[in-house]
C-alpha cells in the first residue's frame, strides 16, 4: 500500500511540472490565468456520514460533531481554465476511536494535498465554479495513509489580488486502516503573491505641444521669473523661497528660522516673557512668573498681608505669618487661657471633673464669650503608666469632658475640637511621680480660624 501511494504522490507532482512546462508554450498573458496565491482556510471533515452512505441512509452529522482543522494553500494558474493547488491541512479529530471504538484523546492529522481545479469560465470572472480532483498523503496518530479527494468549489476573484473559495469534498482512503472515508468542507481566501494581475488598458492622449524650457537657477521647479528666491530652493507656496523650520514663513522673513513660529512673532515662537513656562498668549501676568492654576500669576493675596493664599487661614482678612495669616491673638487672652488649662483636674483614673477646676473653666467660657472669632483645640493628655490605648481612650474621654463643660456654660461645640492623643508628647520625665503628674494634663490651644 505504501508503494502504491507514493507512486499515486509522484504521478501528481509530475504532472504538475509537465503542466507548468505546457503553459510557458502558450505564452498566457497576465489576468488570463491564475497568479499564484498564498491562502488559508478553516475546515470541518464529516467522519461519520461515508459510514451511513454505506449503510443506506447518508445521514451527516451535524457541524458541531464535525472535526474542525485549519488549511494553508498554494495556487497557480497552468491554463485559463485549469489551476494547480498544494493545500497542507491540520485536522483534530479521534483517529484512534474510527477503529477501535473506544474514544481516546483528539490527535491532529496533517494532510498534504496536491490537486488540480477545472473551470468551465475564465478565471477573471467574479464567480466560477470549479471540480477538483488530486492525490494526498498525511500522518494520522504516528501512520501514514493516503486518500483522493474529489469535489467542487465556487470562487470569488476580487481583482485578481484576492480570491475567495468554498468547497467540499469527498475524500477516499486508499488506506482504510489508517485513515477512514470522509467529507470535507473548507472555507477561505487566498491573496495575490506574485503581483501578476491584469495589465490596465492605457489611455491613448493626444500629442501635448511643449512649451519653451525657462530659467530655473535653483532646480526648484519655479522659473526665475515668478521665483522670488532664484538662487534658493523653494516651494511654490513661498514664491520659491525656502522655509527651513516649517513653519510657513520663508526664512528671508523669518527672524527664528530654525525655530517654528508664528507671523506676530516674524516667525518666532510665542515668547514666556517671566519664564514661567506660561507663553505670554495665555500668561494673563506675562511680566510676573506665576502658576498655570492662576492664569501664569502668582498665588493671590487678597487682604495683601504678604501671605498667599493658599496657606493663609484667612484669606480676606489681614493678619501674621505666625497664626497663618490670620490676626494675631493677644497675648494676655493666651496666657490667661494657658494658665485656665493647667488648672483643670480630675477624679484619678477618671474623666469626672473636680469642682477646683470650674473656676478655670469658667474663665475660658468668659473669654470665648468676649471673642466670638475665638476657637479651642482641646487636647488630653496621660502619663505612660498602663495599658496604651486605655490610655488614649481616658485622655479623649477627659478633652470631651472639658468640652461638655464649655458647651454648658454658652460656647457653641462648633468652636471646640477634643482629641485624646494618650501618652504622646510629654512635657516631664516619666520615670518620677512628679514627671508623670505634669504629663496627665490638658491643653487649651486658642486660635481664630
């Protein structure tokens, strides 16, 4: 069997050669037959219906239980009505359950498959359709057999650069063992390799009187009459002169030639003036370096207290760097609020309020009242005795406690903040009774915005 289809492999490839011979004699010009192509198309082989045409009914199965595969191709014309093609397929499908009958893993097949393609139209025409006949050879789950297959196509020619096919085939084994009986259906495109396409008609034109050839000095294509820079080249838009940055302005104009610019500038690029990378067109302040978010001006100061801004508390009203920018607090309203919070006491271990601390309380109360733009950061503070965040949570619960206190006696709680930061930040050493007393505090942090 194996001789019998090598020699079937060679009969083909031979008359594949004597035809390319036949056709360099008839000499075809281009568009008369088929270029030669390069395709590829998707396929789907019908295992199971040969079986059922054996068995009388020819039932196929339907697409989902057909094996998918994928196909390259070689085409080229040998005559206006006969084309040769080389296909090389790949095909997923259980060889090994064909003749055992038990299903096992998907192999691939790999097919190739020389064959000849005979139209009755010229191969220029947009549809022709086509009966194929050839010889092919594949390896199928490590054996080799062969088959012919046999069948009919259609094809699109799209200007001879693009090709379109549709098939089917019926392919019969010549080793049954191997390989069994199946239809085979494809679908693809093939595209132009070889640039040989159909040689457009040229149009016959009337003779064209020459004119006199005229000065052009600088080879620019624009006679030195109309030039305007004959010694330069040039484009026609410039009146042949040159414009080496591109920017539409010649360069005998240009006052930046290497630079693209604009005509207000002579050609140069819109300046930035205070080098603030804000070009002066869109700088509102184009003396002054500034910000883009302002326009190319500076950060503004609207109450002009030499603070921009951006890190001034109070923007509209003027004030002092050190209070950001807001007014400054007077110093007796500071200290007398520093010592109220150094007078503040509590039950040990609590968040209760002794009755020595009211008067001090009452004082800040006082002075909030008398200061309406007046606020007050209440902070608690712990030792480093015990448990951290028990710490913390008896520290905040303390700054509320003195916040309650100030709500009661009249201060709006939008004008006090209470945090408890535990043993953070202490003021004394706590390794002695005395530095330990000094850090269980609170303080009263004023400010006015």
């Amino acid at each position: 069997m194996k001789q019998k289809l090598i020699l079937l492999i060679a009969v083909t490839l031979l008359a594949a050669g004597s035809f390319g011979q036949t056709k360099k004699k008839f000499n075809f010009a281009p568009g008369q037959r088929k270029p030669a192509l390069f395709g590829i198309a998707f396929t789907l082989t019908d295992f199971n219906a040969p079986k059922n045409f054996g068995n009388g009914n020819g039932t196929t199965l339907p697409i989902s239980g057909m094996s998918a595969g994928v196909s390259v191709s070689y085409w080229k014309g040998l005559t206006p009505f006969i084309d040769f093609s080389t296909r090389l397929n790949g095909i997923f499908h259980d060889y090994s359950a064909d003749f055992s009958g038990v299903p096992g893993k998907t192999e691939i097949g790999i097919e190739l498959e020389p064959t000849f393609n005979i139209r009755p139209l010229k191969d220029q025409n947009m549809w022709a359709p086509f009966v194929t006949a050839g010889i092919g050879a594949g390896i199928y789950t490590g054996r080799m057999g062969g088959y012919v297959p046999l069948g009919v196509g259609l094809q699109l020619n799209a200007g001879s650069t693009t090709y379109f096919f549709l098939q089917a085939q019926y392919k019969w084994s010549i080793t049954p063992k191997v390989v069994a009986n199946n239809l085979f259906y494809s679908l693809g495109f093939a595209q132009n390799i070889s640039g040989d396409a159909p040689a457009a008609k040229q149009a016959v034109l009337p003779p064209v009187a020459t004119a006199p050839l005229l000065k052009d000095s600088d080879g620019d294509g624009i006679p030195d009459d109309t030039d305007a820079c004959p010694e330069l080249k040039g484009t026609a838009a410039l009146k042949g002169c040159p414009d080496s940055d591109g920017d539409g302005i010649a360069d005998k104009d240009d006052k930046c030639p290497q630079l693209k610019g604009l005509s207000k500038y002579a050609g140069c690029p819109i300046p930035d003036t205070d080098k603030d990378g804000i070009n002066d067109d869109e700088d509102r302040c184009p003396t002054e370096a500034g910000l883009a978010r302002y326009q190319g001006c500076p950060v503004p100061d609207n109450d002009n207290d030499g603070i921009n801004d951006e890190e001034d508390k109070c923007p509209t009203v003027a004030g002092v760097a050190a209070n950001m920018g807001c007014p400054a607090i007077e110093d007796a309203v500071i200290d007398n609020i520093n010592k109220a919070s150094a007078n503040i006491f509590f039950a040990n271990g609590s968040a209760r309020l002794l009755t020595r601390s009211n008067a001090s309380l009452n004082s800040v109360a006082a002075i909030l009242q008398a200061n309406p733009d007046l606020k007050i950061d209440i902070n608690g503070y712990t030792d480093n005795q015990g448990d951290a965040e028990k710490n913390r949570a008896l520290s905040e619960a303390r700054a509320k406690a003195v916040s309650e206190y100030l709500i009661k006696k009249g201060v709006a709680a939008s004008r006090l903040a209470a945090e408890g930061l535990g043993n953070e930040n202490p003021v004394a050493d706590n390794k002695t009774a005395a530095g330990r007393a000094k850090n269980r505090r609170i303080e009263l942090r004023v400010r006015n915005y």
